[in-house]
C-alpha cells in the first residue's frame, strides 16, 4: 500500500521572509526569571535572564530601552 503524500499548505520555504518577523533579545542584570508588566498591562516574560521582543513592538521597546536592568544583547 503506497503512503499518502501530504504536502503543507504553506510552510516558510514558500515565504521565507514574510513569516518571519524581526526579533530583539534583552539581557536582564537583575533576575533570571520574572515577568514585566508593560504600561498597557501586557505581560513579558523573563527566562533565564533573557526576554524577546518584536522590533514592532514600540511600547515594548521603550519600556527595556529606558529601563537600566535590560540591556540589548547583539546578535
């Protein structure tokens, strides 16, 4: 009995670029784990001492950016 070809309705070969979005890590040099609570009462959380954010998320970035525990980690 021959086995079903299934392909994927889309996958990111077929858009590299457009799936993926740009992201920023943050170093946090204060704790290894905890979670942030933006000023629009969204959550980040904190693990092992590294936080991701989208480069779109503004509210985000202003909130690591302007506070001296974060810091932005190259990559």
């Amino acid at each position: 009995m021959a086995k079903p070809t299934e392909k994927p309705i889309a996958d990111e070969t077929a858009f590299p670029e457009a799936t993926r979005e740009l992201l920023l890590k943050f170093l946090d040099t204060v704790y290894t784990s905890r979670t942030l609570i933006l000023p629009d009462q969204r959550e980040l959380l904190v693990f092992k001492a590294t936080v991701t954010v989208s480069a779109s998320d503004a509210v985000a970035l202003k909130y690591l950016k302007e506070n001296a525990e974060f810091e932005q980690l190259k990559e």
